[in-house]
C-alpha cells in the first residue's frame, strides 16, 4: 500500500509498505479521509520519532474483521480514536481519561496517512464510531478535535452566559468559537494575526475578531460592556499569546491553555495578582475521551457545529507534503484533508 511518510514538515515521501495484517479483535480499515493536526506539523515534537507515518483523524471503511469482532462488519463506515484509555486504573475512574497510561501507548497502524490502517483490538473496543448517514468521511474526521475542544471547555467549566474569547483562530479556535456559540455564550470574541482567520472567525460565530497586536484588553472591554473575558481558551503556544491571555481575563474567569509550547518554556506569574487577589483559575486540557468522541460525532451529525465549511483542501496522498507545508505556513489553510483513495487535489475559497 501506499503511505506518505513523514521525515520533516519539508520532506514528506509517498512510499510502499505491506498492508498491515489484522489479528483476533482487530479491524482494517480503508482510509477515505484523514486530517492533517495542527500537531502534527510541531516539528520539535515528530523529528524525533521520523521517519513514521503520521494522521490521527481518520474517518473510512471497514474492509477486514479480526476473529471475535462482533459490533463491526466489513462495509461499516467509521472514524476512529487514535489513544483510548483502559477505563479502569486510578485516572479513569476518577474521570481524567486522557492521562491514562494505556491513552499514551495506544495508536493506529501505521498512520492515517496511508491507504489501510490496522485498529488493534483495545482501539476496537473503545474507540470505534459507526458513522451516521449524514455524516461524511471528510466530516468524522473532525470527530478527533472536536472531542478534544469538547473536553477542554469542560475542564473549563464552560457555562451558558459567560463571555468568551478565544485566542488563535486556526482549527482549534475556531471550533471552540462554534461550540461556545452553541453552549450558550453570551458573547464569543476571537483573535489571530492572519486577516483570514479573522474573517474565518466571524463567519463561524465570533461577535468581534480582534487583531492580536491592537491592544487586546482594550478592545475587549469595548465589545464586553466594559468587562473582561470569563473564559479566555488560548489556541496557540506563542509567549504573547499566552501574556494576552492573563491580561484579558476578568476576576472569576478561567483561562485554559488547549494548545502547548515550545519545550522549555516557562510562564511567570504573579500569585497575588492572578490567584490571592483576582481568584483566577488555569487549567489545561488534552486529548478526549471516547464519550467525547461519540459527543462530538453527534454535534457533527446535527450540524451544530459546522465543519464542511472549514474544509480548505482536500489533496490525495501524494500531495501530502504540500498539505504539510499549508498547514505549518498557516497562511492560506484552515484543514487539509488528505484523500487517501482519491488522485485530485480540490481547494476551497
């Protein structure tokens, strides 16, 4: 089969290696769609691991079931989890799926960015996800990062009523626009420094989108009726972001870091002012967990979050490497989707 392997965010190779063989309790899937991660191209954190096939949004075709397999059959369309978590050791039962020991051991083989993909047996059993008629292969595959989003508003405490501001508009950003709209907030404002973006963020929700370098808290209070943010969701590792972040956040609010930075940074902060005096809560989020997944499948299906529209690529295997580079330039994407089965590129305005 073919596979687009990943060296570098500059060298990604179509190559040949066997279609993987299923074993007892396994599935194979053909691969119809599979969505480049902004994760994906964080170079510090894949280089280390190359060359390896990479893609952990998948959505397609059971086409091989392994001995005991029962829920599935071959035909079935579905999207699947990548990490799952045993649902038994001290983390699971007490509801944080996501550091679970098991989630960070489990993957596919090899990577979405292939034509078959093999689910080992405990992907099977608590990641697999049955697509509904309406749902596409291009729509699951934002099943993944909207259960992650679905999750980190969660750890959050996200609430009908609150204002929210969201810092980053890329993917992450903007579902986390769309969800907040459809939770209820009173008001969602959103920032970037790509007008793009921007324009991406008004259009799926955000009552203002903000240029990340025209004074942030300032503007803020004139879109808020003079009031800071009660959720600040920060969809970007960037130093300033993160500084913007605890600026803009109101006595009360919550400020949740969804996105990672660079290894070895680290954040001042003043106990006083954040915590003793104003009681600010920082959290942070990972992953999701499978009931987020079968959550986010059913807000794609009802089509309360919009994800169609969010679809700037679709390339087919061999043009992996341009999708990677899309998607690190961060300019002229918002998702790629790499067609595994299909031969023509298509691109959205």
């Amino acid at each position: 089969m073919r596979v687009a392997m990943y060296y570098n965010n500059n060298d990604v190779r179509l190559e040949e290696m066997p279609t993987p063989k299923i074993g007892p309790g396994e599935l194979l899937v053909k691969v119809h769609a599979s969505g480049i991660c902004g994760s994906d191209v964080m170079e510090w954190y894949r280089i280390d691991k190359a060359p390896l096939v990479l893609g952990h949004e998948i959505a397609g075709e059971v086409v091989a079931v392994g001995d005991g397999v029962e829920r599935y059959k071959e035909g079935d369309r579905v999207s699947a989890a990548h990490h799952v978590p045993c649902n038994t050791c001290h983390y699971c039962l007490s509801g944080h799926h996501t550091v679970c020991d098991t989630l960070r051991q489990t993957n596919f083989e090899p990577g979405g960015f292939a034509e078959y993909i093999r689910l080992p047996a405990i992907n099977v059993d608590h990641g697999v996800f049955l697509l509904p008629d309406e749902v596409s292969f291009e729509e699951a595959t934002f099943t993944e990062p909207l259960a992650c989003v679905l999750r980190g508003q969660r750890m959050a405490r996200m609430q009908s009523g609150q204002s929210v501001l969201v810092i980053g508009s890329g993917i992450a950003g903007l579902l986390h626009v769309q969800l907040a709209r459809a939770v209820g907030a009173s008001r969602v404002m959103a920032t970037d420094i790509v007008d793009r973006r921007l324009e991406a963020a008004r259009r799926f929700g955000a009552d203002a989108a903000i240029h990340a370098e025209e004074g942030v808290p300032a503007r803020l209070r004139q879109e808020n009726d003079g009031w800071l943010a009660d959720l600040v969701i920060v969809c970007t590792g960037a130093m300033p972001a993160i500084t913007q972040a605890l600026e803009s956040v109101e006595r009360g609010g919550t400020v949740l870091f969804f996105a990672p930075t660079s290894p070895g940074v680290t954040i001042p902060i003043s106990i006083n002012d954040l915590f003793f005096r104003n009681d600010i809560t920082l959290t942070t989020s990972y992953a999701g967990s499978p009931a987020d997944y079968a959550a986010a499948l059913e807000l794609i299906r009802a089509r309360s979050v919009r994800v169609r529209e969010m679809i700037t690529h679709r390339l087919p295997l061999a043009e992996t490497g341009l999708g990677f580079q899309l998607v690190a330039k961060a300019q002229d994407s918002i998702k790629v989707i790499i067609e595994p089965q299909s031969k023509m590129a298509s691109v959205s305005k």
